[in-house]
C-alpha cells in the first residue's frame, strides 16, 4: 500500500482533502493509506449481492466499495463491499458517499474477504469490532476461501451470529428474510466465471 505523507489533525480535515483522484484511502493516524483494488472475485460476489439487493430494494438504497464509513479506532474509515443504506441517507450522501458517525447507521454492511491472513484479521476482528461499536445493525461476512457467509445481527450492543451458512443453506438475514438466496448461488455465479 502507497503511503501520503501528509498528516490530517481530524476526520474533518481529511474530508476536505481532494488529491485529483479517484483513489480510496484509510486514514490511519493521521496519515492516508491506499486501497489497493479489490480482487475479480470479491468483485463478482460484491455485485452479485449488488443486483440481488437492487431487485429487493432499488437502487438509490444499495451502495458499492465507494461508500465510506467513519468509524472510531484506527483506521477512521472504512469502505465496506457493499453497504444498504437507509432512506435518508439517500439525501444525505448526494455531495459525499460518507456516513459520518453523528449519522444514523446504516442497515447492513458486508465484506468480502480477500485472501491472506491479515485480510482475515481485519473482516473477522478489527472491522467487526468497529462496525459493533458503530451500531451497525447486522453484518455479513463473506469468505470465498471457505464459501461461506458468517451473519451477525447486533443484539444488546453486541454481535450475536445469526450462523455460518454454507452450501444450500438459505442466506438468513434478520433484516431482509424477503431474500430468496442459496449461498451456493452466491458461489455459483463465481465458480462459473472462472471456468
């Protein structure tokens, strides 16, 4: 990951940065880290999910790896693979896809964990504490290494699993039990891509 040296005293500072690009960046202590680019297939299973939750709720409400949320810790942000937003957000995120911590939380936030050890730590511990002590309703976390999806629903400020779907499990979301989905189906669209 690219380094910028330059230090922001506040999120606010930050916020007001453009460096002329469309590059995402974690702001981790007071400095601007890179994101690299998301593997094909995150990406897939990230617009799978995309389209299957446009179907459900249209798309002003479902938002992609460019929404950013800010969180407490380090770092001060994060940009999950996809997020469903509420209907206020919509006006809210027209000048800038940020959901500010004073905002109200969004309904669901899922990652795609992308391979390594260190990209396992930071789904399955440091974003899951964040987005627990952000009060995210419910968070998915979906691994292609082991194709399966891990669903935590937020109960007493903590996250309680829902369960480890895997196979022809029915995705089971608390918010959204409308949603028809196999997890195989999720996999499925995947492992067909790369044949």
């Amino acid at each position: 990951m690219l380094q910028i040296k330059h230090r922001f005293q506040s999120f606010e500072e930050y916020l007001s940065y453009d460096d002329g690009s469309d590059k995402l960046y974690e702001l981790f202590n007071g400095e601007l880290i890179e994101i690299p680019p998301e593997s094909g297939i995150n990406v897939q299973i990230a617009t799978f999910l995309l389209i299957q939750f446009v179907c459900l709720l249209g798309y002003k409400r479902v938002r992609g790896h460019g929404l950013e949320l800010e969180v407490r810790g380090e770092p001060r942000n994060r940009f999950p693979d996809l997020t469903i937003i509420r209907e206020e957000h919509i006006q809210q995120l027209a000048k800038r896809n940020t959901i500010r911590l004073e905002m109200l939380r969004p309904l669901l936030v899922i990652e795609v964990v992308s391979p390594g050890e260190l990209q396992r730590d930071r789904d399955f511990i440091a974003k899951r504490s964040q987005y627990q002590d952000c009060g995210i309703p419910e968070y998915w976390i979906i691994d292609p290494e082991t194709q399966t999806i891990l669903i935590l629903e937020l109960i007493d400020k903590t996250y309680t699993e829902i369960g480890n779907f895997a196979g022809n499990d029915l995705v089971v979301s608390p918010q959204f039990s409308q949603l028809n989905l196999k997890i195989s189906q999720i996999f499925d669209a995947v492992n067909q891509a790369e044949r």
